[in-house]
C-alpha cells in the first residue's frame, strides 16, 4: 500500500507541476512554498540542543499552537523550536505569532520520502508534534525512522475524517503505529483514532488548546487601533460575519440589508472578513455592487472609515483583535457544508455568537456551548431560508441587550470552566520531548539481537519476536523503536510491526514481549 501511495502521490504531483507554474507567475495560493516543500529550505546551523519540530496547518491549528509554544519555551528553554504550516495564510501569520519563539518557521515538505529526509537532515528534530489530525504517510514514517519522537498534539477525529481513512484502515494502522504518543480534545476523538488501530496506550484526552485562549498586548493595542480608526461605538453596534466561505457572504450582506430595513433603534455596522485571502477582491465587489457605503482594511485611512457601512477585513491575523468591539459574531463556514471555523475567539472576547447548523468541525465543543445558552443556532441550508432566519435572528439580538449580554457571558464561563488544556498537554509531553535524541540518527542500537539476524533466515529474531520459520527479516534499528518488515516466502505480504521501547537489562536491549504481538 506504501507503494501505491506513494506512486499515486507522485503521479498527482506530476500533473499539479502547471497549477503551480501558473499559480506562481499570478502569485496564487498553490504555488506558495513550493520551493521549501520541495526541500530547498532556509539555513540552520544545529547545535547541541535538541529541536522540536511543531507542524499546523492553516490559521486555526497555528492559533492553536501559540499557548503550547509558549509553555515549551517556558518550560524547556533548551529546546530550539521550529514551526511549520501549509497553506500561506498559516505562514504568514506563524511568522508574527512565533518570530521570538521560533528558530525557523517554513513550509512542511511535500509528502514524498526524499522531500521530507532533506528536511530532516536540515534540522535534525529530535521530537515531531502534529497539530489536531495530521496523517501523512512518508512524513509520518520517515521522521519516526529518523529516530525523532511523534506525538499528535491537540488531536481530532471527526466522524467524516474516521469514516475516510476507515477505507485505508490496514495502512493507516500501520502508520499510527510510528506514533509515540496521541493527544486528542474528547473521548469521541480518542475511540476514532483507536478504533483505527492506535494502541490505546499511547492515546490521552488532553482537552481542547484552544480553550486556553489569552489576549495579548498587541492584539489590545491592534483593537484599540481598530476602534479609533474606524470609529466603532455602541451608538452603531458592530455585527461580524467571521471567516466566511461562498456563498455566506452573500447572504450575510443581503440578511443586514434586511436588519436595515427593520431596525428600531441604532442603525448597525457590518464587518466581513472573508476567510481565504484569495477572495478578498471577490468579496469587494460583491460589497460594492450592494450599495452599502464601504471600505477596505487594507486602503489608506481616509474620511469614509468613520462612516462606512460595511467594512473588509482584508488581512490576516487581525480577527482576534476585532471581536472585542463586535456586538454580533456570525461564524462563517457554518452555513455551508464546511463544518464552520472556531467560535473559541469570540467567546473568549464575551460575544453573542450566531451560528449555521452545520459545525461539525467542532461538535464536542459546540455542543458544550449549546448546553450551556452560549450559542444561537440557525438552521436552514438554501439562501432564501438563511437570510430570512439570519435576519430575524440578527435583528431580534440587536433589540435584546440583554440576550446578547447573557450569551456573551455563558460563552465566556465555557471557556474559563474548560481551560487547562495546555498544562496537561505539556505534562503528557514533557517526557518525551525529554527523551528525544538531540543527535537522534542511527546513533544507537536498540535491539542487537535483530541486529543478528540482519539478511539471513531465521527462526527467532528474539525472545520477544518470533518469525515462522523459512521467512526473511529485515530490519531498520533506531534508537527507541524498531520496525520489522517481513516477506513470505509462499506469498506476497508485507507486515510491520513497531516494537516498544527497549529497555535496558544485564548488558544489553530488549523489547517488551507482550507489546510485540
């Protein structure tokens, strides 16, 4: 299955070489990277301290990260971090979070053996941790036979995802099994990726990081900004359309035309933020043809600011700092079948928050926040049904203070009730990033009676592993873990086993029997 993967992958990379030609010459999202994701990486000069390699993905994994990040450095201030994502606006946005925390941030390599090993021989890790739910093969595989401890951090495992790589579950269970260690938000989580094959001795519920959510002097500084520039006042309540997909804004645009006509008392603002920049001058011209007086974040500060109906947030990483001044927080990607983005930000700002009904993406942390009247719900999955309820549901908040008051509250008490998930992550981790190597390639040998049956046939590799007899072993020895591949000689099955760590005893290694299989 390896092989295939890998095959397929090439072929799928192959065909995709024109996007990313193109997308570079008109400077698009595909091509961003693509020269590190190859390998060809910024310099690094290791040292004698171990490197902790933390990969995100896009904005909401690398938001994420920030408390661990900040925890490891505390806690491990002889550890050298560094930071990798996937998509530009990840990027971008590491590079403000972690610039004093961070040794490197880059681009994670594209999932092929050779790109992944030049990375790993640049900077060496001696501990890889995955962000939420990354299973990617060769990364996967290549790090661990490096010799570098893995760990899924903050770990998530939707019913869809589960459901996906049940496809590939022999393989998947292969790859799990080069995991040290898998941190997952909710018991929902962790019996998916068990279910899938991972021992469960090596998964934990650690909770939710993003629960552990803290404003920074910046971002209260970039409000206060905000506020002044663009004259935000309760006089002219703010309603935020959050990291919203196609078609939402559309129906958030004409849903506020309607609270327009409707509206009783003080004449409301509208903020969309748009959550993929590369339609941020797509979005602009929907705002235009509405008729809406409006401006950009991004032009020059001039007269209209104060005034503008309807403004873009055309940036990124400037959300958090927007929703203190909000009144409203509409979370985009929950109209649509996308599973809808974080409601952690604006809870922790204290907002009333206006959801679609599709948020599968967060279910055990939306359903704590529905029990506990945080949320207002909508459903609804065609346009007209979405901005009539939309609207009304708007409306209704704009004319309750008091509703929106006790909403913001309860979202803010599910948060505060649910904190700690960092220091229990970092308990969990601390360990092992304690015993990852910081010269971690082929430096030890930690089964030397494998290291025996090297290339010749056997009838016991060890006390612990017994091969049938007339089959050949062979074997790859790093430091904390071995992985066995073997071939029948009557038919053609590849079977992997990873053997515990070894433990040390009269001289010399040996694996745990009963881990062994």
């Amino acid at each position: 299955m390896f092989f295939l993967y890998n095959l397929l992958y090439f072929l799928a990379f192959l065909l995709m070489t024109p996007v990313f030609a193109v997308s570079a010459l008109v400077r698009g999202k595909r091509a961003a990277g693509y020269f590190q994701r190859l390998g060809f990486l910024p310099s690094f000069e290791p040292d004698e301290r171990p490197v902790v390699w933390v990969h995100c993905v896009s904005v909401g994994e690398t938001n994420a990260a920030r408390p661990l990040i900040e925890a490891i450095n505390a806690d491990l201030p002889d550890r050298r971090i560094i930071v990798s994502t996937t998509t530009r606006t990840g990027q971008k946005l590491a590079r403000e979070l972690f610039a004093d925390h961070a040794d490197r941030v880059f681009y994670v390599p594209f999932d092929m053996r050779w790109c992944v090993r030049r990375v790993l021989r640049r900077f060496r890790p001696s501990t890889l941790l995955l962000m939420e739910s990354e299973i990617w093969f060769n990364l996967i595989r290549e790090t661990s036979k490096f010799g570098a401890r893995l760990a899924i951090v903050n770990g998530r495992l939707s019913e869809r995802s589960y459901k996906r790589w049940g496809y590939f579950k022999r393989t998947v269970r292969r790859v799990l099994g080069y995991l040290d260690m898998a941190l997952m938000q909710s018991n929902g989580d962790a019996k998916r990726i068990m279910a899938l094959g991972l021992r469960a001795s090596k998964v934990r519920v650690t909770g939710n990081l993003k629960y552990d959510h803290d404003v920074t002097a910046a971002e209260s500084e970039l409000t206060g900004e905000i506020r002044e520039r663009f004259g935000i006042t309760p006089d002219a309540p703010l309603v935020v359309a959050a990291s919203t997909h196609a078609p939402e804004e559309e129906w958030v645009i004409e849903a506020f035309r309607n609270v327009w006509k409707d509206s009783r008392g003080a004449l409301p603002r509208l903020l969309i933020a748009p959550r993929h920049p590369e339609r941020f001058d797509e979005v602009a011209r929907q705002i235009r043809s509405s008729g809406f007086q409006w401006v950009r974040r991004t032009e020059s500060p001039s007269g209209r600011d104060k005034n503008a109906e309807v403004i873009l947030l055309d940036t990124i990483g400037e959300l958090r700092s927007v929703f203190p001044l909000a009144e409203i927080v509409i979370v985009g990607g929950s109209f649509i079948q996308h599973g809808g983005q974080s409601i952690f930000e604006p809870a922790a700002a204290g907002r009333a928050i206006v959801t679609g009904p599709f948020m599968s993406n967060f279910e055990p942390a939306f359903s704590a926040f529905r029990a506990a009247d945080a949320i207002v719900r909508l459903e609804g999955s065609d346009g007209p049904t979405i901005v009539n309820t939309l609207s009304a549901a708007v409306g209704e908040l704009l004319n309750r203070e008091k509703r929106r008051e006790i909403l913001g509250k309860n979202a803010l008490r599910v948060m505060n009730e649910n904190r700690g998930s960092t220091r229990r992550t970092i308990e969990q981790i601390e360990q092992l990033i304690s015993t990852g190597s910081s010269s971690p390639r082929h430096t030890l040998t930690a089964i030397m009676c494998i290291d025996q049956a090297r290339k010749r046939r056997v009838r016991s590799v060890s006390a612990g592993f017994n091969v049938a007899k007339g089959s050949e072993a062979r074997e790859q020895v790093y430091p904390h873990k071995a992985h066995i591949d073997r071939k029948s000689d009557r038919e053609s099955v590849t079977r992997e086993r990873t053997l515990a760590p070894a433990y040390q005893h009269d001289g010399g290694y040996y694996a745990d029997r009963d881990l062994c299989g």
